[in-house]
C-alpha cells in the first residue's frame, strides 16, 4: 500500500480538508508538513463544522495519530487555542494522538507584528499576507535565529538563542517605528506556555520511521498550494515555503521514497485570495454567482475570495511541478445550472501564444487567456454518490479537464459533506 502525499494544485482553498479527512479514513498517521496557522482546513461531518488551520485534518477521527512535522511554523498559542476549540466541539486531543516534531520553529508574538508592520509600509504593493508571522519566522529558520519547540526544554540555553533572534529583530523593528523588544519579556512568554506544549514533543522524524517500517500508512498533508510554492509560485505573491509534493519528505524528515502517490487537489473553477496575477478572474455577476455558490470566503481570515473559470493551463503547470499523480476534483456542484462553462486552454502574451505560465511577475500579470466554451447542465451534482448520478454534460467536462491537465480524476467531490465523495482511484492502493 503507498503512503500519500495531498497538495493544492491552484492558489489554495481547493477543498484539501475535506479530501485529507475522507482518506484518513484508509490511513493511520496524518501529517502535516509545511505552512502555519495561516492555513485553513474546514470539515463538514454532519451537523458539525470543524474549521482547522495547524492541526492535520485527521485529527478529527479517533484513533488516528497526528502529526505536525518540522517544515511547519508553529504558534504554540494558537495550537493550543486551536486544541481547546476541538475539544469543546467533542473532539479528543492531546499527547496520545498528537505529536510535533522537537525542531519546529516557534512564530514569537513579534512576528505577527512585524509581518503587519511590513505589509502596512508596502501601501499600494501589499503582498496579501494572513498577517500571522508566517513569512518572518521562516526568515528566522533560514537565518538560523529561530527559536525551536526543543529550545523551551533548555531555558539556559535560551538565552543566547533570544540575544541572536532580537539582535536582528530590534534594528528591524525600529525602522518600523515597533518598540524594541526584550528578552525577558519573551523568555517569560515562553516559560509560561512551555509546560503546556512540551508534552506534544517528538523526535518525530524517528516515530515516522517506525511506524513506516511497521507498515502504518501515512497520509501526508500540505497547506496551500503549488502556485503558492516560494520557488514555483507566482513569485512574489506566494507562501514563504515549498508547498509542492517534495515538501512532504523534507518537512517530515522522512526519505523520498517514503511517499508513494501524489493527489492534487483541484477546485472545478479557480479561485485566488489576497494580490497577485489571475488570468482567468471574472470580476463580473459570473465571479460574484461562483463566489456566493462556494462560499467562498478564508477560513483563517474571512477575506473574499476572488473567483474565476478555470484555468487548466495553470494546473498542468502545477501538476507537472509537484509530480502529481491524479486529482481530487472538488465544488463540482458550484457549477450546476452554468449555461455555458469555460476553461482556459492557454495565455495571449505580446502577439504569441503561451501553454505555460510565464515566471516573471509583469509577464504573469499581463497574459490574457485563451477560452473554450462547453456546455453547461441544468441537472444538480450535488450529493452525487457515483458516475450515474452525474449529468452526461458534467461529465464531459471532467473528461476534458482530464485531458487539457494532462492527469487522471482519482476523486470527485459533489458538496462539503464527506460522504459526498466519488473514488475513482484508491490512491492508497498503489
């Protein structure tokens, strides 16, 4: 059986909670190995929606093991802010089936402060940042200052740790106009929270190791998406991490060979939140039905999501970049009783033709796409279970999206709720 890794293959939002959840199902660990509580996972189970932005998705079902890996950036107080919100939904959660990995970097209260300082100097040139110091503790990790969950267990230690971290973050602050910070203030914040999250500690890079070698199938979630990838995105508008399939292995600690089968997932039209290039955006009544009809507003920020056809050019990109194997088509529904539904098959740039996004940021904000027209289907998706609930229309469109990505539907989701799943392809069974 292959161990799986989940990505969004567009801008994010695709729908990879409900996914994550609905395969954790067939697996026993789930992981989560990139991004921060800047991220935003709803499940709908029954009556119940469960809004989830550190934890994995598989938290959610019992017997499970969670697992939050070193390529995450961890705010030990929204984690167990979050925790708290679980349990008072019913859900059980602590030590025995979540674990976090000893050498995440901590997000410090004056990283959100900075990332809002920042973003407030950019004025007109606003990044689009969720404004929770994701961007500014992976600055620390990389300039090898950041303060890690194992460096609460040695408070001596500390010490030079905080001297190095706020000997770069002082200067910064003041050309900022934020008063400077000072150790002591941050170490107390720290004592004070490490006796709360230090049980969730784990060598977690070992136990992954173990439980692979005993044959426990391992669902490996990402966050974001691949056009939100630092290095493959659409730069600068992007996350400050890798979001692509590779990150899994990396932000783990486990091999490359550890992850098997890669699904995208994919959101039947296109949808983007915050600044940056999108071709295909309809700021029109057709964005504004495909936006009321998904609901589409962040999880973690409520901020609107701008909507638009989708644009298979992009996801081919995409797939090819994150070495995905099949995708989840999601919100499917959203598009019944569309007369007509186009999908961009490829970008009008200075007289030529284009079948692939363009890397440099003027080029992507100047493309103009290239549309073909299919038609729509008056019948509702809606809650369908398997292929003959579909209208043959809808189904034709599926099957032209398969072909214009250049990959195969292994799932297709009808509505939030996670029954409303049709498997194609078990992607554990590889």
């Amino acid at each position: 059986m292959a161990n799986v890794a989940v990505v969004g293959a567009q801008w994010g939002d695709e729908g990879k909670g409900k996914i994550v959840d609905w395969l954790s199902e067939r697996a026993d660990v789930v992981v989560r190995f990139q991004g921060g509580h800047n991220a935003g996972h709803t499940l709908v189970i029954g009556n119940t929606t469960y809004k989830l932005s550190l934890l994995p998705s598989g938290v959610v079902r019992p017997g499970k093991l969670a697992v939050i890996g070193n390529g995450v950036v961890v705010d030990p107080w929204a984690l167990l802010a979050e925790i708290e919100t679980l349990r008072g939904q019913g859900v059980a959660v602590g030590p025995d089936n979540l674990r976090v990995a000893e050498n995440v970097p901590l997000i410090l209260p004056l990283h959100p402060e900075l990332d809002r300082a920042r973003e407030t100097a950019r004025g007109d040139n606003k990044i689009g940042t969720t404004g929770r110091g994701i961007g500014p503790a992976y600055e620390d990790k990389v300039g090898r200052r950041a303060i890690r969950l194992c460096d609460l267990a040695d408070p001596k230690g500390l010490d030079a740790r905080l001297d190095a971290l706020l000997a770069h973050h002082n200067p910064l602050r003041r050309g900022l106009n934020l008063p400077a910070v000072t150790a002591a203030d941050v170490k107390a914040k720290l004592m004070e929270v490490a006796p709360r999250i230090l049980p969730y500690a784990e060598t977690a890079w070992q136990r992954l190791d173990e439980l692979r070698r005993a044959g426990k199938r391992i669902l490996f979630e990402g966050a974001q998406a691949i056009m939100l990838d630092v290095d493959h995105g659409t730069y600068p508008y992007v996350t400050s991490s890798n979001a692509v399939a590779a990150m899994a292995a990396v932000g783990s600690g486990v091999g490359v060979g550890a992850v098997g089968y890669v699904l995208g997932i994919v959101k039947a039209y296109t949808t983007r939140v915050g600044a940056g290039p999108f071709p295909t955006e309809q700021a029109n009544a057709t964005g504004e039905r495909l936006g009321e009809r998904g609901r589409e507003f962040g999880t973690v920020t409520g901020r609107k999501r701008r909507c638009g056809w989708f644009d298979a050019v992009m996801v081919r990109q995409a797939i090819k970049i994150g070495g995905v194997n099949g995708i989840a088509l999601t919100k499917l529904d959203v598009l019944d009783g569309f007369e007509e539904i186009r999908i961009c098959t490829g970008y009008r740039l200075g007289g030529k033709t284009l079948h692939h996004l363009p890397a440099a940021a003027s080029a992507q904000g100047a493309v103009e796409p290239v549309y073909e027209t299919l038609e729509g289907w008056k019948e509702t998706t809606r809650g369908a279970r398997s292929w003959i609930d579909l209208p043959a229309q809808a189904i034709k469109y599926i099957r032209r999206v398969e072909e214009l990505i250049e990959a195969p539907v292994a799932l297709l989701s009808t509505s939030p709720e996670r029954e409303h799943t049709i498997m194609v392809k078990d992607p554990f069974a590889d």
